[in-house]
C-alpha cells in the first residue's frame, strides 16, 4: 500500500483545475468614440492610436450591478455544460465594482444562481482578479477539496468612472465572463502560474474614497474620491514591463516557445501593452487574443470574455498563456492547456 505522503503527492500533481465551460455578458448599449467626443475634449483618432479602442458597452440601467452581468455569464457557462447551479461547489468572483461593500458579491450571485451546495467570496485584485482567482481556484480542485468552481470577472466601470476626465472615461467599460473548472488528471487545464504585487506605488491607480481610509462624506464627493483615478503614463510603463516580464517568465520556466503557444490571451487596457508583451514572447498577433476595439478595458472580465470570443477556435491541447497588470500594483501570468472542443457544448443562446 502506498503511504498516505505518497497519495497526496499523486494528487498534487496529477489532479487538475480545466477550464470546462466559459460563458459572458455583455449589455447591449455601445459607447462609441464619437459619444465620447460629444462628452470630453478628445478625439477617436486620439483614442484609436493611443489605446486602440472604438467603442465599449455600458450596463445604463441604475438598477443593475455587477453582480447582474455575473450571475447572466456564469448561468452561461453552466448550461452549456449542462450542469445545474447545485452541482458548483465554490464561487470566486474578481471585481472592483462589487454591488456593495458587502456582503460579497459572490454571495448575492450564489443566490440568484440558486448555487446552494457552493461557498463563494470576492478577490479584490483589479485587472489580475481574474488571473489571481483562476489560480486560487485552481488549489481547491488540485487539493481534492472541491470538484467544480466557477471563477467569474465581472465589473461595472460606468459607475466608479467619471465622464469629465478625458483621461481615464475613454478606457474603461461594463461586461462580465466567467469559466467552470472542472477535476481533470489527462493533463488539461492551468499547469503553473506567476503572481505579483507591489504595493509601493499604490496611488498610481486606486480609488480612494469609500473605504475605512476615507469613508465617505460630504468633501470625499467634492474632491471626486469616488471615482477612479489613473495616473497614465507610470501605470503604463509599469504594465508594459510588467506583463511582458511575467509573460516571459512563465514560458521559460515551462520551456515554452513562441511556437508552442496557440494563443495570448492578454488584459486589455491598452493595445501597445499587449503588442510589447506579444513581442517579448515572440509570438506574432495573430497569436493574440484582442477584442478592447470593441470593449475596452473591462477590468476583472477582460480574459473570460477574451476566452468566450475565442473559444470555437480552440482545440484541446492548445496552449494558452494568459498575462495581466492592473492597480495594486498586480500583476501575473497562467499557463492554460486547452481541455475542450467548443463544438462539443450546448450552444450560445
Ligand atoms: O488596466 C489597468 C492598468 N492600466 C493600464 O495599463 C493603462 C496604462 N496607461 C495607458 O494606457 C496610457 O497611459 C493612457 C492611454 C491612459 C494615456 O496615453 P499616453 O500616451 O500615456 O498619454 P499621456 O497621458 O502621456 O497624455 C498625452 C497627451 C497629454 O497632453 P499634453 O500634456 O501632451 O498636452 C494629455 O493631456 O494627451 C492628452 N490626453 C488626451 N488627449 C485627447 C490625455 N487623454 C486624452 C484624451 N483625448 N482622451
């Protein structure tokens, strides 16, 4: 008989989190460039050339929160898997724009999913959420522990955005996507990833009313403290090296080559982020995932939603290296094996 030590090595190594489902939402209204123009002092030529995005989606109605577009992109997922919501065993969500402060915005998705045999809790790492979530789930599924997980990014930018600052309302917009991880020992699904966090240049983008910091009141309101705030150019230098380091960082660690990955699948905050990660990597564009033309920045959700565009030009054993940077700073890098033939799900409605 093997000895227990040696079992749970096995299942340590064997055992891993697949990616089995992805789903999204998206609300209908677009926010084109030219609207913009109509708002603030900027232009689509500056924009396009600047960030490469056209247009984004804003979720209008005062009435619907993140949790919303989560609860549509995770019931997605499911069904095309054919699974019932009492079949998830853990829900992470990755938001900078929960519902409320808490509880949770896990908690108020388990119940409208009617999720209940699931625990669930929120990751607060901006643009990484998604990232630092799959990774997290990950160990639940690798320990054994839990068999199912959804991992969703879902974010309401339009709210914590401030359309007189032309700097920052151009980039961000509304949407959410979300994958199923499933139990799978044939050597599919995430195999290693990189986190990151640096605190020390925290002010470079935060939000910094709301909080036990700056609870709010009368002068947080005045001073705009509610809103987001980016301060571009260092945010940007940071990402650039960032994502490219880490990008590169999990390949040769893995003994990776631009040859053997199928796709980048990259944050969308600004597309000459995403071209000098891709040319760290060595790989050419039409090896990148890119759909911020049509989105924009929508913070945690930008790689599920990459994924669910994607995903009916995935097969299995593709591989997939997912990079992100956002506030903290976070930043990090996944190595994904494609587990599915999208073919093979239950259709889009
Ligand atoms: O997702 C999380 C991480 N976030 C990021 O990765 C975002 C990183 N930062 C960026 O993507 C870029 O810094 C921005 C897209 C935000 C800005 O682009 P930039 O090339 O860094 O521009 P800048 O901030 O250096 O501004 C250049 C000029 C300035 O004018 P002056 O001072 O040169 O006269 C700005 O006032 O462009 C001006 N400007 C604009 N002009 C037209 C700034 N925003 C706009 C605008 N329209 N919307």
């Amino acid at each position: 008989m093997r000895p227990a030590n040696s079992t749970r090595q096995s299942i340590m190594t064997d055992r891993k989190a697949a990616i089995t489902a992805v789903g999204h939402y998206l609300p209908e209204e677009r926010l084109t460039n030219r609207d913009l123009e109509k708002l603030v002092d900027t232009s689509d030529e500056w924009i396009t050339s600047r960030t490469g995005i056209k247009e984004r989606r804003i979720l209008r109605d005062p009435d619907k929160a993140t949790s919303y577009m989560a609860v549509r992109a995770a019931q997605m997922a499911l069904d095309r898997r054919g699974l019932g919501a009492d079949e998830v065993d853990l829900i992470i969500l990755a938001t900078v724009t929960p519902d409320m402060l808490f509880p949770s915005t896990a908690c108020l998705v388990q119940a409208e999913l009617g999720a209940g045999n699931a625990w669930g809790f929120d990751v607060l790492a901006a643009c990484s959420g998604f990232l630092f979530s799959l990774s997290v789930a990950a160990r639940f599924i690798e320990s054994g522990k839990h068999e199912r997980v959804l991992v969703i990014g879902a974010d309401k930018m339009s709210t914590i955005v401030d359309y007189t600052d032309r700097t920052t309302c151009i980039l961000f917009g509304d949407g959410a996507g979300a994958v199923l991880l499933e139990a799978n020992t044939e050597g599919y699904g995430l195999l290693d990833s990189v986190e990151h966090v640096d605190g020390n240049d925290w002010q470079g983008l935060c939000m910094p009313g709301g909080g036990s910091l700056n609870p709010p009141s009368p002068a947080t309101l005045e001073k705009k403290m509610h809103y987001l705030f980016q301060d571009g150019q260092p945010v940007f230098k940071k990402a650039v090296v960032g994502m490219a380091r880490v990008a590169e960082e999990i390949m040769k660690r893995n003994n990776l080559t631009g040859d053997d990955v199928r796709y980048l699948v990259p944050h969308q905050a600004n597309l000459r982020i995403i071209d000098a990660t891709a040319r760290r990597m060595g790989i050419s564009m039409d090896k990148v995932m890119l759909n911020i033309e049509r989105y924009g920045n929508t913070t945690a959700a930008t790689l599920p939603l990459c994924l669910a565009d994607w995903e009916h030009e995935l097969a299995p054993g593709d591989n997939l290296v997912l990079a992100a940077f956002g506030g903290g700073y976070t930043w990090g890098a996944a190595w994904v094996k494609w587990a599915y033939d999208a073919a093979t799900l239950k259709p889009v409605h």
